[in-house]
C-alpha cells in the first residue's frame, strides 16, 4: 500500500460515532490515538462518557455509550502511567475509512480533541509537518466539484 503524506493537523470524520469534521492533530511521538471525553464511568458492563469540542458546539457534550472496549495502560508525555479504557472505532481520511483504536482521555487541557498516534500512522501514513488539513481540503474540493457536475 502506497502510503499517504498528511499533514501535523487535520480534520477527520469518525463515521460509526456521528462525527464529522473533527480537528486532529498528528503525532509521531504519541503511540497510542485518543478522543477527548469527560465524564468517563464504567457502569453495566458499559462505558458512558461525553465527547469534548467546543468548536463542535453540535457534537460538544454528545454522549456515548461503548459496549465493547479493553484496558489499557498509556504512558503520558510526562511519564506518568493512567489506565484508560480503549474502544474501536472508525476514521475517514483521504476518502477512504479505517479503523482505530482510541482511548478515551481528559484532554481538557489539550487544544485538539482527537490525538493520532504511530500505531495507527504506521504503514498508512507520512508525516510533513509543513502541512496542516491536507485530507480535509481534499473533501472540501471534492465537494466543490460534485456540486458543479
């Protein structure tokens, strides 16, 4: 598979949670991806958070309940380790979906609700860090020209 130059931020549609147009930053130094959501609880074999992004004043606050999820334990930039949990998902970028994994973080302090980690960059994706909302701009110009026809 021929890999794909991305860009360090961008925006992503996340198709199975009815989110579109979501800002998302790269980052090779992070493994792991993960979605910015407070209000995290383990309840009846469930997970019930909310989704965090002002920006989306749609989707801000939009509750999600996730049956199947795992475990995990991340280790933060600042060393410390947290347990998340880590639920499956999927991404659409370029046109084309794929899935994901993504933990579930208090990313309150963060300026990008969605962080894209290595493990899902690795064999799909290069990164030049000069470019910002290259997929994104490819949608919006797809539209433009659907439009036209």
């Amino acid at each position: 598979m021929e890999k794909i130059v991305i860009g360090r931020f961008d925006k992503a549609d996340f198709p199975a949670l009815n989110l579109n147009d979501i800002a998302v930053k790269i980052d090779t130094g992070a493994y792991t991806s993960s979605i910015h959501c407070e209000n995290i609880i383990e309840k009846d074999n469930e997970i019930h958070c909310r989704f965090l992004d002002e920006e989306h004043p749609l989707y801000d606050g939009q509750k999600f309940i996730f049956e199947d999820y795992d475990i995990v334990f991340v280790r933060s930039s600042n060393g410390i380790i947290q347990k998340r949990y880590q639920v499956q998902s999927n991404i659409r970028l370029f046109g084309k979906t794929f899935k994901i994994s993504l933990s579930l973080s208090d990313r309150q302090e963060m300026r990008y609700p969605v962080l894209i980690g290595r493990k899902f960059l690795t064999k799909k994706f290069i990164v030049d860090t000069e470019l910002i909302d290259v997929s994104y701009n490819q949608k919006i110009n797809e539209d433009k020209n659907s439009i036209k026809k």
